[in-house]
C-alpha cells in the first residue's frame, strides 16, 4: 500500500503496511488531496519514463503549440489575435513546421500557455 500527499507546503510519501490509525489521521488532515494506492506496482515520474524521452526526441516546436492550443480550445486564428494579429495561415505554417517560432512568438506563447519558452524553439 502506497499513501503519497502534495500539497504546495507538504510531501509525504509512505510505503509498506500503513496502520489505519496513520490513514484515518491523513485522511483527516489532508482530505481530498491524499491518494491511497494499494497493490506493490511501482510509480515512476513521467518524465522518467522511455516512453516520454521517446515521445519528446519527435515532438516539434510546432507540434507543442498545437497541443497547447488544442489543450486550451484556441482556434488558430484566435491563438493568432493572442499573438498581436498573426494571421491563421502563418499560425499553421508554423505547427506544420513549415515556418520557425521566432524567439518572439516562443516568449508570448510561454506566458499564453505559462510553460518555458524553451518548448517552442528547436535548441
């Protein structure tokens, strides 16, 4: 059994046979925020994983902002007007890969979608 508890001040992580006395304490304290796993599977940061490293090697610039504006229900001309006018079809030439993000674009896209800038330049 696994109790994992994050809060912005707190982390708690418990493994093993948790007495209930401790649970019934976590529960009271923290509520919604505790999760109970049960069963021995190991967890793993998804960052970590190969799957994600996989993932990332082909995952353009441009296929972020498409995710981020997808993810936020942004049209590509709406996303365009967010970005001082860009017209839509310069919007999808850059998701397509066609065109570059500018260092520009990639610092409005960041405080748009609040992820670092670094996720829309090819570095």
């Amino acid at each position: 059994m696994q109790a994992v508890v994050k809060t912005p001040r707190t982390n708690i992580h418990i493994q093993g046979e948790i007495p209930s006395r401790i649970l019934e304490m976590l529960r009271s304290e923290y509520g919604g925020e505790l999760k109970i796993y049960e069963g021995d599977e190991e967890y793993v940061e998804v960052t970590e994983s190969d799957w994600y490293k996989e993932i990332a090697e082909i995952t353009t610039p441009g296929d972020t902002m498409r995710i981020y504006r997808k993810n936020n229900q942004l049209t590509q001309d709406q996303l365009g007007k967010k970005l001082d006018n860009i017209p839509r079809q310069i919007i999808s030439n850059m998701e397509c890969g066609k065109r570059s993000i500018s260092l520009t674009t990639a610092k409005k896209l960041s405080v748009i979608f609040n992820i670092p800038a670094s996720r829309f330049l090819d570095l």
